[in-house]
C-alpha cells in the first residue's frame, strides 16, 4: 500500500507542479532523460544479476508479441470501421499495443507481488517489450508516417539504448560478485524511478482535448487496459499454468497502462501527438483503478 500511495502523490504532485508554473515546460524531458539514463540502467544492473533463467521465461517474455499482435489487429479493424488517418492508427499502435512495463509496471509489481518478481519485470520490460518497440514497433512508425528505417537504423536504436546495454551489462556479469556497497548505490539509484516517472506523467497531463479525441481515445485505453490483457490471459490460459507466480507477473504486466516510450516514438514520426499524450495522461492514472482490479482477478483464478 506504502508504494501504491507514493504513486499517486507522485502523480499528483506532477499535476500541480504543472499548474503552479514554477518548473519549465520541457522538465518532463528532463525527468525522462534521467530516468532513461541513470534509474532504469541501475534497477536493470541491480536485479537483473540475480535473475535465475529457465524454461519458464519463455512465455512472459513472448507476452509483448502477443499483445502488440493483437493489438495490431484491433487498431487496422478500428481503422476501417471508422476512417481513422493512418497517423492516428499508428499513435494507437505504439501505446495500446504496449504496456508500460517499466516505469509504472515495475513499481506496480513491487507493490502488489513483492520485490522479489521485480527483476522478472525488468526482464519482461526489456528482453519483451523494448524489443518489439524497437524492431516491428519502428517499422509500423516508420510505415504509417511514410518513412524509411533502415535495420542498420533499427540495430542502432536497440544498442544504443541506455537500459538495454544494462541488460546485457547484468547478463555479463552475473558471475561476478560485486562489492556491496555497488549494490547498494544501484539500487538508491533505481528507487529514483518510480516517483520521477509519475512526477513526468502527471505534469504531462491536458485534459482539456479528450472531448474531441474521445473515440480513438477510448477505443485505444479499451483495448490496452481490458480486451489486451484478456487475450493475452486467454492464449496463456491455453497452454500455460497461470498459477505459476511468472504467469500471472506476465499478464498483469499487459495489463498496465500505454508506453511511455512508444508514445516518444510515435511523437517523433509526427504519428498523431495529441493522441499519444492522452493515451499516456488518461491511461496512466486511469489503470491506477483497473491495474488492481486485474491483480484482483489472477489471485481468484
């Protein structure tokens, strides 16, 4: 519950920062910069060492395949039925058909499973849903907003990112025993990540074009909050055990709200920028209601 509260304080405190005036427009690019730079790489090196692979990875980790296919297959039937521009498609694409499996989703699992699946998190975040936003998630940006990406671009952008070299850092040294007080640092480091990435969430937040954009709008927060996560749970339910505390870390990890980072992504395809602010400034808070309600439901499975 503690952590729970502090990300609604977070939020909130974001909200009114915002309104007060007292902070620059561009400090949530600041924010996310730090948090890209320094809290997700230190979270990554400190749990990530001590992650134990086995057979029973491979499911969670195809759980952001499964939802990004999925969700690409909403989004162009949506298109269809009501005419949307493939801007907005593509907008749609990047945040309903990827969760926020770290800056919210992390937190969120420390919170309602423990620290101790808190590196299968990162794992899912990583190896899972960066993955998919840095390969078939550029190539659906770079389509849709009539781009080119070449795989030398998108080999660039998967090795260059801060997090991602993390993982293969943790994944290197796994067998080496670091000195404690590294560990300790690292992890006062990524304790950083939570309370910042709200703080930059809420400060985001405009409420005033969700009049407009309420269509597209709801159809995206629908299908990332309920009808994803309930396909993702469907597939799993058929060939996994979804007693398995991994499994059940694996679907509520779909269910959390859209990505920061495809929103960023998206932004800079010029894929619909309104939209995608919404999608993260309405779904973040919003999926404080619906994330454990979905928590609710596996522990009565």
């Amino acid at each position: 519950m503690q952590n729970f509260v502090l990300l609604l304080v977070c939020f909130a405190l974001g909200v009114l920062l915002r309104r007060s005036g007292r902070l620059p427009e561009a400090t949530p690019a600041a924010l996310n910069g730090f948090i890209v730079h320094v809290s997700l790489p230190a979270l990554t090196l400190h749990h990530l060492r001590h992650l134990e692979f086995d057979a029973s990875l491979a499911a969670p980790l195809a759980m952001a395949w499964l939802l990004f296919a999925a969700g690409v297959a909403f989004f162009f039937a949506a298109q269809r039925l009501w005419r949307w521009p493939a801007a907005t498609t593509g907008a749609l694409i990047l945040t309903g058909a990827l969760g926020n499996t770290s800056f919210v989703g992390v937190p969120m699992i420390e919170c309602f499973f423990g620290r101790e699946h808190v590196a299968l998190g990162i794992l899912i975040d990583q190896l899972g849903t960066y993955v998919v936003l840095s390969t078939v998630g550029l190539l659906v940006a770079a389509t849709l907003s009539s781009g080119e990406l070449s795989a030398r671009a998108v080999a660039h952008r998967i090795f260059t990112f801060p997090p991602f070299l993390a993982v293969l850092a943790a994944l290197a040294l796994a067998p080496v025993a670091l000195p404690q007080w590294i560990d300790a640092v690292l992890l006062r480091l990524g304790d950083t990540l939570a309370p910042l990435a709200l703080l930059s969430v809420g400060f985001q937040l405009r409420f005033a074009a969700v009049r407009e954009r309420w269509q597209p709008l709801a159809a995206g927060l629908g299908f990332k909050l309920v009808a994803g996560p309930l396909a993702v749970l469907a597939v799993f339910a058929a060939f996994a055990d979804l007693d398995s505390p991994a499994m059940q870390v694996a679907v509520f990890e779909a269910a959390m709200a859209p990505m920061i980072g495809g929103a960023i992504v998206a932004a800079q395809h010029k894929l619909d920028p309104e939209l995608t602010t919404l999608m993260v400034g309405i779904g973040i808070p919003l999926s404080f209601l619906t994330v454990p309600a979905w928590w609710f439901a596996l522990a009565v499975l």
